[in-house]
C-alpha cells in the first residue's frame, strides 16, 4: 500500500495518507517492525517483522477490485478488521457491524491504561462515536477506544475498551478478524483449541467437539470455539515461523479459511489465494456482552512471531 507524500510526525508514530487520500498511521519499532492502521476502520492492515516481512495476509486482487468498485466506506480483505457490534450477518446492521466501515480518529486525550500496556511499546490510540447514521440502527451511545502498540521486540497488540455512555443497558458481539500470511495453508496447524466445543457455521452452528490432537486444513473451515484458553499457537512448517495469540475478555476463537469453491465467488479475493491466509480472530461471539450505563468493556490481543521450537513452550504465557 502506497504511504503517499503527506506526513505528520507524532509521538510513537507518524501520520500519512494513504492512496485514497485517507490518514493512516505507521508505528515503527527501533529494531525495525512496522506496523500500518489506517483511520478507515481503526484496520491495521500490515505488520512487518525487523526483516520486514509481512505477517499479515492482504488479498492482491484487493486494489483491482477497490479501483472498479471500491466507494467508501468498505472494509479491506486482509489485515485485522475490527467486527463490532456484531459479528457475522444478522439483523438490521452490515455483516461484521460498522466499526470496519467507518472513520476514526486520534485520540490525544485517551486515558491511560496500565504500565504492562505502555513498558517499551510504540502506539496510537483511535476513537469511534456513533454517528446520527450509526444511532438510527443501533441506538446505542458508546466511545470505543483502540490502543494499537508495537514492542521492542516487534509484538503486536490490539487494546479495545468499549464503554457504555447510554441511559440503558445494550449488548455486542466483538471479533480481531485477524488475517494470518501462511506460507501453505496445508502446512498449516493450531495448537491450544484439541478437545474444545466448537460451533460449525458450515452445518447451521452446529455444536461439536474437536476430536484431533491440532487442527489442519483440508477443506473449507468455519467454525467458533467457545471457552477457549488464553493462548493458542499457529504453527507454519514450511516457513518454520509459530504465531502465539495471547487474548483476554474475549473467550471464543474464530477460524476460517474459505478453500477454493468459496474463494471464486469472493470478488476482492484470489481464486488462489486462500492457500496462504488463515483467519484466527480472538472473538466474544457465542455469549454477547452486555454493559449497563457507565460501565466498561475490556478485550486485548496480542500477535507473536516466533521460530517454530517446541510450541508448547509458548502457551503458557498470559497476554502480557
């Protein structure tokens, strides 16, 4: 994606444009990570390791399809979109809710959060309010704050607080629909989700027990699983590299990989592509929270790299 010309130095980050003139934000590590969020969606839409490769999938038909078609809003296919207040395709609201669809902007006021937050991380923090649009569809007042922070070690993590600002009660559901770059989805396992209950979105949500020592991927994959553990590994053999998800105040776990009959009817996605993305969202989808006035929600997620070792070494550490 192109940075454009335009550029705001800001502390712990910059301010640029993107190729639609949008604003977007780069925050950069001193070992070299990077990470890109633009302001259309709160979405980070690449993370690059010290190397600068990209950990992230974003599909390439993507800007073919946005130069045909694209008017804003509409969210990317790729990156971490941000599902909220729903998640999935039901009711009045647009498929994954609006919160992907709309623009945020800096917030210079954000109130701190607490030092395991701040201790050497680069970030920005974004603001969304319902608009008078929003209001008609979802009658709910609410300030939804995002911390997007990058670590010396080139970590990524996501902080969503939603509060409450209305005269009664409302509930959502909440998703990091987090795209995944794989070199091979057939090389592809998760490690943390054995022996779960899981909700199948391809047999009408359907409950079911994973019955394998790890999933793998031979067909279309869509599927919730609910309670799951805080953290789960994404191990890619072929490029040797474990994604560890630390997540916490969400406790269910999106997987989806639409394979290739899904993926031709996709507009803005390969007919291929599908062999190298894996979706693996930290969600709160089976069970909606729900806030009176005044209170507020917390849900974080944090994104590792790491040289695939023994992985079970990694799941014993809390989001940090």
């Amino acid at each position: 994606m192109s940075m454009g010309h335009y550029s705001e130095q800001r502390p712990g980050f910059e301010v640029t444009k993107d190729w639609n003139g949008g604003d977007q934000v780069v925050i950069r590590s001193p070992r070299g990570a990077s990470v890109l969020v633009s302001l259309h969606g709160g979405q980070v839409v690449s993370w690059r390791n010290e190397r600068g490769e990209e950990l992230l999938f974003t599909s390439s038909k993507l800007w073919v399809y946005i130069q045909a078609i694209f008017k804003p809003p509409k969210a990317m296919r790729g990156g971490i979109p941000i599902c909220f207040p729903q998640f999935g395709n039901c009711g009045t609201l647009e498929q994954h809710g609006f919160a992907r669809n709309r623009i945020w902007t800096v917030d210079d006021e954000a109130p701190p959060l607490n030092h395991n937050d701040n201790n050497g991380k680069a970030s920005v923090d974004l603001l969304l309010k319902p608009s008078e649009d929003d209001l008609k569809c979802w009658p709910h007042c609410f300030e939804f704050r995002l911390r997007v922070s990058l670590s010396m070690d080139g970590d990524l993590s996501l902080v969503s607080r939603v509060r409450n600002v209305n005269g009664k009660p409302f509930s959502f559901s909440f998703a990091y629909h987090t795209y995944l770059s794989v070199s091979d989805i057939s090389e592809v396992r998760i490690e943390g989700l054995e022996t779960l209950d899981y909700l199948d979105n391809l047999s009408q949500r359907e409950r079911f027990t994973e019955q394998g020592d790890a999933i793998t991927f031979e067909s279309e994959v869509d599927r919730v699983y609910v309670g799951s553990p805080s953290v789960i590994a994404v191990l890619d053999h072929e490029k040797k590299r474990t994604f560890i998800v630390r997540k916490e105040g969400l406790p269910d776990v999106v997987v989806w990989n639409p394979w290739d009959k899904k993926s031709k009817t996709m507009a803005d996605f390969g007919d291929e592509e599908y062999k190298q993305m894996l979706c693996v969202d930290a969600a709160a989808v089976e069970r909606a929270i729900t806030l009176k006035p005044g209170e507020e929600w917390t849900g974080k997620l944090e994104l590792s790299a790491v040289a695939s070792t023994n992985c079970s070494d990694h799941l014993d550490y809390p989001c940090s």
